[in-house]
C-alpha cells in the first residue's frame, strides 16, 4: 500500500498538532501545561471570563473597577518616548455621549493597529475621575468578522509564551477540527433524561459561551461527565474485583477475638470488626477503608482481622509507612496477641541480611504468620505460603500502586487500610478504588481530652515556662515549626524555622534539658536515631517540622508548643496535636499565631475548641476550599475534577444514578453505542491505579 493516503480520523486523541496553528513549539507550551491531545486541550477549560454582556458605557464605568467599555477611537497621539525602554500612546475614545483617555505603555503594535473611527472593547482597571475617566494599558478585544463582539472572553490558566487569546483562538480551530465527525460519548436516550445538554454545546458553550444559561448547562454537563466517568470505571473496577474469588474465609466468628484482649473493644471497634468479618466471608476480596482518629483503636481492629485470617489458615502482612510506625505496631501487636498463637516477624531495611534469608524462609515455610514491615515486605522475592489479608497504615503516604503490588501477591487478599485523615466518601473510592468505609467514631473511655490554647508570641516566654514544668515533672514535650531552615520561602521574615530555632533554645532558654531536632531533610538513619532516643527518654524537648505527624506513640510526651500554627492545615494541627494526650495524664497543646485576619482566627478557634477529627476535617473544607485541603499531597490533570465532585451533591447524585442505570443495561460497556464511555472509564481506572 505504499503511497496510499491515510485518511486519519481525527479524534479527541490526537495529537494537538493536528490544531491548525499549532506547531511543534506551540505544542511545547500546551505540554507544559499538561495538554498534548486535541481532547486535552478542549478539556483545558477557561479559568474565569471577562463578561461583555452588560452595560458597556462609559458612564457605567465605575473608577477604580475593572471594567469593560465600548467605544470607537476618536484620536491617536504620537507616541511619546519617556525614556529608553519606555513609551507612551495616548488613545481618546467614545462611546457617543463620554469620551475616556486610553494610555498604552510599549504597547505601539497594539496602537498601530487600532483604527481611528472603529469600535473596540476596552477592558482594565478605570483610574482618573468621574469626569475624567482614564484607563492604562487595557486588554483591547476586537470585533469579529460581522462587527459583533463575543458576549464573554475566555481565561485561560497560562504558561509563559501562551496567552489567553491564542489558547481561544487554538480551542476554535479544535472545536472546528473535531465538528467534523462528533460523536457524544453519553447515549442520547440517558442524555435527555439527566435534561443534559450535548457534549458539542457544553464544550463549544463552556470556551464560548452564548449566554449565561448556555454557560450554566455547559458546566453541568461537564461536571457530570467527570463524576459519570469516574463512577463507571470505579464500577468496573469492582465488578472486575468481584470476579476474583478473595482468599476464603469460612469461618467469621470473631467473638474469640475480644477475649484475648486487656481491654472491652468499643462500640465502634465491634462494629467495625463486625463489617469487616462480613466482608471477609464473602465471595470476593475485601477493600475496606477504617478512619477512626488518633487514639480510636484501629490497631485492635486489624489485629481482630489478622486474628480472623489466621484462624482460616492464612497468613496477613501489615504494612507501616516508616521503620518506627512498623516497630511500633510490631510491640502492639506482640501483646495485642500474646494470648493468640500467632508467630509474628519485623522486616524492615535494618534488618541483617542473614536474618532477612531467614525471615523469608519462615514467610514462605508458613512458619510465620504474619510480618510486619515498611514497603521491604512488598519486595519481589518475599513470597508467602498464603497470604489472605493485606494491611496498610497510614495509607496516603503510601503510592496506591504499591498496595496492589503487595495484592498480587496473593491471589486475592482482602485488603484493609486504616487511616486517621478523614476524607469524604467519593473522594476516597475516588483515590483508592472502589472501597467500602468504616469510622471508629468513639475514643476507648478514659481518656483525657487533650487542652488545646491559642496565644500570640508576646507571652511566648511564659509558654515555655509551662513547658519547663512539664519536663521538670519527667514528662517530655514537642515544639513544631513550619520550616527547616531559615530562606526556605523567601519574603517571610516571620516564619520560624526548626534549625535555628532548636540551637537558639538549646543554647538559651532550654540550655538545662536535653534538646533535640527533627526534620525531613535529615537523612532517615539520623531521623530513626532521634525519634528512638526520644521515644527512650533521652530527649526531653523535641524541635520538629510536620515530620511527627503520623503515628508516633510516646505517651510520656505530654506538651506541644506549635509555632507559626496559622501555616498549617486544621486537619494537621490536629493530626500533630494527637501525638500528646497518649497516656493517662492531662496533655496541653499551645497554638502561638500572630496572624490577625478573621479566617486565620476562625480556623485557629476552631481547632482549639474542637476535638474530633472529622468535624475539623469539614470545618477546614468550608474554610480553605477542596483544593487547598489536599495541599500539595495531590497533584495531576485529574485532580481539579474530581475534587469538583466535592462540590455539587445533586450532580454527583445524579451521575451516581445514571451510572448505575447503566451498568443495568450493560455491565461490561461492551455495546457499540458505549465505546467510547468504556475507554473513558479505563483511562479514569488507570489513573487512579497508578
Ligand atoms: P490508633 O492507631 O487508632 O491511633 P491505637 O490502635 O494505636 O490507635 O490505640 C491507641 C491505644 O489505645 C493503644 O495503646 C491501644 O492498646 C489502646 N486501645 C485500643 N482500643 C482500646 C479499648 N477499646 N479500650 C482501651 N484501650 C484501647
Ligand atoms: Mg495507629
């Protein structure tokens, strides 16, 4: 067939060279912003819009508003050269009743351009006086081939090189490229009865929009089609799950379990322990998230379900994301199951290698029921005689891909993963898969509320005396910084960085205690080495970053001091807050702040008057947004989206519903009609996955 034309359809997977106007450079600014497909950028919506369907007058120009005004050039001046590198043009336009000087700084090809005579949309901040309107450098939108102007403009998140302008101009070439052969991916019979608008509208209306309404469908329309998608290929997911036959338990009386222990379980801990007994009887691997707070008891939970796997012949593996967490749990579960006979083995990086060949000897022997590591235990030749249940501490630092290496070495373990930061439902199916949840919404009684104070640094001195008394008292305490080192965010003088801050206070104020520093820069030997002498006694006060975080248990530390505390997330200060109030006494955490502004004060007496986790979790939600929330912790094109989720209930609702509607007709989205919402849904599976 050499010679033959091929005629390539083109579709939303393209490559965005295929845009006319878009070369192999452009192409290089597009994947800086992550777009590379025709569908990427079509997908790469307007941040925000300049609205030009309001009054455009000049009367209605409000000084000091950004505005948008439209009028014809009266006059130009000569540009004017105010020194090297700087010139000036001054532009006298009209809209008939109000004239408004225009001046336009290095901007001559733009002045050139303009036409004395001709209308234009004038759209910046409005500066001068009533009488004297003026506007400097403004965006100037010109009229379309019929003389009419857009009723919005788009804006477009950018990179350098790229502006708004020719992102539009790109979008209608995409739009005009893929008119050709559209196809909606959403069959028009589930469409109309959603009361969707097309996927063309929504696309063309959501860069382009023609009013408000069309605007307000486009969105929904989109927004849906992210939940929709995500909902499918979660669905899939779990119908994939479900054909796998999960390690067979057949027996899932656990009322044994609660009479090895030294204490009642709680409500919420039988509860929880009653689910996920359900889940492990059933035909199909378990997924089970458990949240519970700091202190609810979710290491009594797993060792009840490893308790349950063994009794059915099999092995589990738990799962810590540090060296610490792993030791930790492995002194937990030693005596959590001391009455039990189930073997139990560390592995972790220091372990000698001569021990590692024997630990994995017992693993694959069968010897040893259940090891407890970091990801060492997921390593290629660690290989088990039968392994039915997978556990995983802490679950958001570890990648989701390592969890399903580890499922794979089993047939089909059940997996169960706890974790103290709460996140809402979707958003968790979302980011684990398809995952049932339980919360341990109840501390073990007997504990003592931990006393939460927010001060500013003026009393910072009287701060450290009540630390003082503490360590006098033999108990130990923490100090928090939000930085490292000094430098680290240039332009803030005021942020205290844990370096200096420890030498300062081991040569001032702290000089008679035993003083030591934490971070994420030291090297992890180094950081082992410190947490071990604290978590011996031989630190007394311990200078950290956010480093303490997860799952440190010294229930002699008594004390935390958190600087800097409006940097943190609520959800973090808590999370760093239940590294006291761990044993029987009364712990106290100061919060110092200076930040004066109401949300600041807000979400600092939130977190001060507030206990419970889940609560502050929503508190921050409603505060700082979704999208701050998950911080930097996650990142990628499908972020945005499915956060979006989060946001609108009657959409989600609605797209939850229809998914399943669909599922009905045809599980497997094998007809012809649903092609393209089955490539849709294994990419949204793919993502998550990876
Ligand atoms: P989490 O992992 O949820 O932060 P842990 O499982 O580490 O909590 O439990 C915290 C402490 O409480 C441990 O020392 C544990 O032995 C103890 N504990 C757990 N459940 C109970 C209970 N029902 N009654 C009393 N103490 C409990
Ligand atoms: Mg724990």
């Amino acid at each position: 067939m050499a010679g033959a034309e091929t005629v390539r359809k083109i579709d939303e997977n393209a490559s965005v060279q295929y845009v006319r106007g878009v070369g192999a450079q452009r192409a290089a600014l597009y994947a800086k912003l992550g777009i590379s497909t025709v569908g990427g950028l079509l997908r790469h919506y307007p941040r925000d819009y300049i609205n030009l369907s309001g009054d455009l007058s000049v009367a209605a120009a409000a000084v000091g508003e950004k505005c948008a005004v439209r009028a014809f050039i009266v006059k130009k001046s000569r540009e004017q050269r105010i020194r090297a590198k700087l010139s000036l043009s001054k532009v006298v336009v009209s809209d008939g009743e109000n004239d408004i000087v225009v001046t336009f700084f290095n901007m001559k090809y733009t002045v050139d351009d303009l036409v004395p005579g001709e209308e234009y949309i004038f759209y910046g901040t409005v500066s001068g006086s009533v009488l004297r309107k003026e506007m400097n450098s403004p965006l100037v939108i010109k009229p379309d081939r019929e003389g009419g102007f857009a009723k919005y403009i788009p804006l477009y998140s950018l990179t350098a090189g790229l502006s708004s302008k020719m992102i539009a101009a790109n979008v209608n070439n995409a739009l005009e490229l893929m008119s050709e052969n559209w196809r909606d991916p959403l069959p028009a019979e589930i469409r109309v009865n959603a009361g969707l608008c097309g996927s063309e509208f929504a696309l063309r209306n959501i860069h382009q929009p023609g009013n408000e309404s069309a605007l307000t469908a486009a969105r929904e329309r989109l927004v849906f089609d992210e939940i929709f998608t995500v909902t499918l290929g979660m669905a899939m997911e779990r119908s994939k799950n479900r054909m796998r036959a999960g390690a067979v338990i057949r027996d899932g009386d656990i009322s044994g379990f609660g009479r090895l222990l030294p204490f009642t379980l709680t409500g919420a801990q039988q509860r929880t322990l009653g689910e996920i007994a359900e889940d492990m009887t059933r035909s199909y691997p378990m997924n089970r998230l458990v949240q519970g707070d700091v202190g609810s008891g979710k290491t009594a939970v797993a060792a009840g379900a490893i308790w349950l796997a063994h009794k059915n012949g099999y092995q589990s593996v738990l799962m810590a994301p540090t060296e610490l967490l792993a030791e930790q749990h492995f002194k937990t579960l030693s005596i959590l199951l001391k009455e039990s006979d189930i073997t139990m083995e560390l592995l972790t990086g220091s372990v000698s290698a001569k021990e590692k060949r024997q630990i994995k000897e017992n693993i694959s022997s069968g010897k040893t029921q259940l090891l407890i590591g970091t990801h060492a235990v997921i390593e290629k030749d660690v290989a088990f005689e039968r392994l039915g249940l997978v556990v995983t501490d802490e679950q958001h630092r570890f990648g989701v891909h390592q969890r399903f290496a580890l499922a794979s070495k089993g047939e089909a373990p059940h997996l169960l993963t706890m974790s103290a930061t709460p996140i809402p439902r979707t958003l968790a199916s979302a980011l684990y898969g398809e995952l049932e949840v339980s919360v341990i919404d109840e501390l073990p009684k007997g504990r003592i509320p931990i006393k939460t104070y927010l001060i500013d640094s003026a009393i910072r001195e009287r701060a450290y005396g009540f630390v003082k008394k503490h360590l006098d008292e033999g108990y130990q305490g923490y100090i928090v910084c939000p930085l490292v080192e000094k430098n680290e965010e240039s332009g803030d003088p005021g942020m205290i960085s844990a370096v200096e801050y420890a030498e300062e206070l081991k040569n001032g104020t702290f000089s008679a205690y035993s003083v030591g520093l934490l971070h994420g820069k030291m090297k992890p030997a180094d950081k082992e080495h410190i947490m071990r002498e604290f978590a011996a006694g031989n630190v007394q006060l311990l200078v950290a970053t956010t480093v303490i975080e997860v799952g440190i248990d010294v229930p002699n530390s008594v004390i935390m001091l958190i600087e800097n505390a409006e940097r943190f997330g609520l959800s973090q200060l808590h999370q760093l807050r239940g590294r006291v109030g761990r044993g029987a006494v009364q712990s106290y955490c100061v919060l110092i702040s200076d930040a004066k502004g109401e949300t600041a004060q807000k979400r600092l007496k939130t977190i001060a008057k507030e206990t419970d986790g889940l609560k502050i979790a929503q508190a921050d939600l409603a505060l700082r947004g979704p999208g701050d929330f998950f911080g930097s912790r996650q990142h990628g094109e499908a972020d945005g989206r499915i956060i979006e989720m989060l946001e609108n209930e009657r959409l989600s609702e609605l797209a939850r519903t229809t998914a399943e509607q669909l599922l009905r007709e045809d599980p497997e989205l094998c007809m012809e009609k649903h092609a393209v919402l089955r490539e849709r849904a294994q990419k949204v599976v793919e993502l998550v996955n990876c």
